[in-house]
C-alpha cells in the first residue's frame, strides 16, 4: 500500500529540514503553501523578527521532479520530496536555498565550461547504545546493528549511493559517505541522509544527533564535502605534472575558495558552537590552507587511489572539511561553486600547497565580521537571504547568551 502522506519538504537557513505534507497521489502539479517568514526561524524554534518578509505573502512547496524519497521506519511508511519555494505562480522565490545553488551551478557552466562533482561524508552520534566499543572497531559498528545495515539498504533502495560505513574516533561516534554525483544532487541527498538517519535511530530505539559537538571537550561531527570538477563529464581536477596533482583549473578554482575561506565559514559554520569544532588538532580544519593528504587542512587533497580499478583521475578530489550539519547543503554547494568561480575569475594558481599559518576565524563572529568586509561575497546573496541568515545568528546568539559552552552544546544536541 502506498505511503498515505507525502511530506514536501525544504531545508532551511539552519539546515533543518521543514515543510507540510498533502495526501497521495502526488502528481506533477501537487504543491503546498509555504510562508516566507519561515525562512527566519532559528534552531530553536524562535524567529528573527525583524526579518525582511514580515506577515506578508505566501509561497508554495513545489516538488523537486524525481527527488522522491521513501521514509520507511517509525509507525508509518512517508514518502519526502525536496521541494523548491516558488510564488503562487510558480516562479521560483529568488530566496529559495535550492535556487542559490542552482545559479551558481549554472554560473560555472556558462562561465567556465565546467561542472562540480560532490560528495558528502557524514560523522553523527548515536545515543541510547548499550555498548560503544573501540574506535574503528568491528565491535563499536556490530553493537550498532541492525541500525548500519538498514541504513545502507534504506540509502540504496533510494538510490543514494552509500560507500562507506564506519564506527568513527569518538564515543557513539558513526560516519556515512555516499558517491559522487553532480553537486546539486549531492547537496539533495545529504538534506535527505539527515533524515534517513535520524528516522532509523529513532526506529531502532536510539537517537542520532549531527550536532557539531556534543561537548567542548568531545570529538566534533563534520560534513566533509569532496569536490572536483569536469567537463562534458570527463574529470578536469588531476594533473600528474603540477604541485599536488591539482589541474591548472582546478588549482585557480580552489584558490577562490582559499581567499574567501574566512567569510564562506559564516555559512558553512553557522552555529553558535560549530568554532568549538574548528580549532586546530581537531582534525577539522585547523587553517585556511590546502595539503595534500593532511586533515587539518582547509582542503585536503585525497590520496591518489591506485589500488583501485578506477582511473585515478575519476576518483581525485578535493575535500572542503570545515562545514557542518547545522549549514544547509545548498548552500553550502552554492557558496563554494560562487567561491571557485571567484578564483577562476581572479586566474592565479594556489601559491602554497602545505600547511601554513593562516589562521581560520576563531568565533562565528569573527567569521561574520570577515564576510561583512568582503563585498564580493556578499553580493552572491540575494539581499533578503543575505540578511536573513545574518539576523538568524542575532537569535541565537541572545537565545545563548548566559550559557557555558557546555550548555551551548546541550543546546544544539537536543535539536540537531
Ligand atoms: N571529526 C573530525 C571533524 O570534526 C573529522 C575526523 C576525520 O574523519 O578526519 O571534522
Ligand atoms: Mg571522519
């Protein structure tokens, strides 16, 4: 029998998934009405007040065509489909989170001839577990069963590529990486794993949470995104013969994301603790530089995998570790595709490849501060997404303001 609901969901500036659900059959024109203010709401539920939309207007959730997904776990089977904000006539809401990464997608395109290829790998906890086992050991994932298993059938009966699953360094500690796939699908799957993942824990009994870090003293969750780009499909990023092996392009593209990386952090890092994960030795990302294989790096070049059947220059990629699941994958795709435009544009070549000094924002403040001096960045945002997302942050910075960064953590555990 077919799932009686059908819940048309967005993803929204902090990177929760809302939204409203009609009843089966779902056809092409199905949509369900939406409010801009939504936009403004906080992690916890409180809104920006003074945001730029008010009591005024009314949008529609307009399903994604072909981005159905089946949640099968808790009392009853539901069908999500991503959908985009669009106006009462279907034009698309130029605040829409989907449609900022869409543009910049299709900037890189028409500019530059060249696609972004993504994928993004995922470290949670699980609560609830009776046993936690070692790091990395076959003891930590078998206590996690049939938890892991389901997982993995449930993302490939939807088709969503998993890869890897691992009992990762931390206590209760897990991580899922999914394939590649072009960069928009990729940010749709990684809204959709969030849920997939918390709707299994909670079937299984547990509870999983993507929070940043779960105390200051603990082990940080990342959403490490692997980057690499190419053209009519071929890959473009590999050549043996430069430093790092990076291509000439795609050493200009990253470079754009090198210079802006101070203000990308206020979207990639949006939450009030996600800096207690970016320190160094936290195997973060401890500065803003690229190096080959180093996991304090900014961007971390993969290893060359030669062990593999695959043509080394199908696999090389790029990682982008310092976001997390309190950012919103679209637009986490669309700033670092504005970012390599940026540096494709500026034509220079990254300098250094190895760790150096340059610091990364040491608060989300100081993040925002950087991004406020950077006119270039600012301007890839429509002015109301812009302020919206900044005045989020106003929210919940006072929301926490008399907290310890222990409390801070509690905080966020509890939502995400
Ligand atoms: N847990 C680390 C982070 O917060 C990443 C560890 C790793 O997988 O390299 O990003
Ligand atoms: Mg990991």
């Amino acid at each position: 029998m077919a799932a009686a609901l059908t819940f048309l969901a967005t993803c929204d500036l902090v990177g929760l998934v809302r939204g409203r659900a009609v009843t089966n059959p779902l056809d092409a024109s199905s949509n369900v009405g939406w409010v801009p203010a939504d936009l403004a709401l906080s992690s916890f539920g409180g809104i920006w007040e003074e945001n730029p939309f008010g009591s005024f207007g009314d949008l529609r959730l307009s399903p994604v065509a072909g981005a159905n997904y089946v949640l099968p776990s808790g009392a009853r089977e539901m069908t999500l489909v991503l959908s985009q904000q669009v106006l009462p006539d279907g034009t698309i809401w130029h605040c829409d989170p989907r449609a900022f990464a869409m543009s910049a997608l299709a900037d890189l395109k028409s500019e530059f001839d060249l696609e972004l290829v993504a994928s993004f790998e995922h470290e949670f906890l699980l609560e609830g577990l009776t046993y936690n086992g070692s790091p990395f050991g076959l003891d930590a994932l078998r206590a996690a069963e049939p938890f892991g298993s389901e997982l993995v059938e449930l993302l490939r009966q939807n088709g969503m590529d998993p890869e890897n699953w691992l009992a990762e360094y931390g206590k209760a500690q897990f991580e899922i990486t999914l394939g590649a796939t072009d960069a928009l699908t990729a940010a749709d799957r990684a809204i959709v794993l969030r849920e997939f993942v918390r709707d299994l824990a909670r079937k299984n009994g547990l509870r999983a949470s993507f929070t940043p870090i779960a105390d200051p003293a603990s082990v940080g969750n990342g959403v490490h995104v692997h980057l690499s780009l190419s053209r009519n499909g071929s890959p473009i990023t590999y050549d043996p013969s430069m430093p790092g092996n990076l291509s000439e392009i795609a050493s200009k593209a990253f470079n754009g994301i090198l210079k802006h990386a101070a203000s990308l952090l206020a979207f990639t890092a949006p939450s009030q603790i996600s800096f207690l994960r970016l320190q160094p030795h936290r195997w973060s990302s401890g500065g803003a530089f690229i190096a080959v294989q180093d996991r304090e790096a900014l961007l971390r070049i993969c290893p060359l995998n030669t062990v593999s059947h695959t043509p080394v220059e199908k696999t090389f990629n790029v990682e982008f570790r310092a976001a997390d699941a309190t950012s919103n994958p679209w637009i986490v795709i669309g700033i670092l595709a504005r970012a390599l435009i940026s540096g494709l544009r500026d034509d220079c070549t990254i300098e250094k490849i190895g760790a150096s000094e340059s610091p990364l924002p040491r608060t989300l403040g100081e993040a925002i501060i950087s991004l406020r001096k950077n006119p270039e960045v600012m301007s890839w945002f429509p002015k109301d997404l812009l302020e919206t997302h900044l005045g989020i942050r106003t929210v919940e910075e006072s929301a926490l303001e008399n907290l310890s960064d222990v409390e801070k953590c509690e905080r966020y555990l509890h939502v995400y």
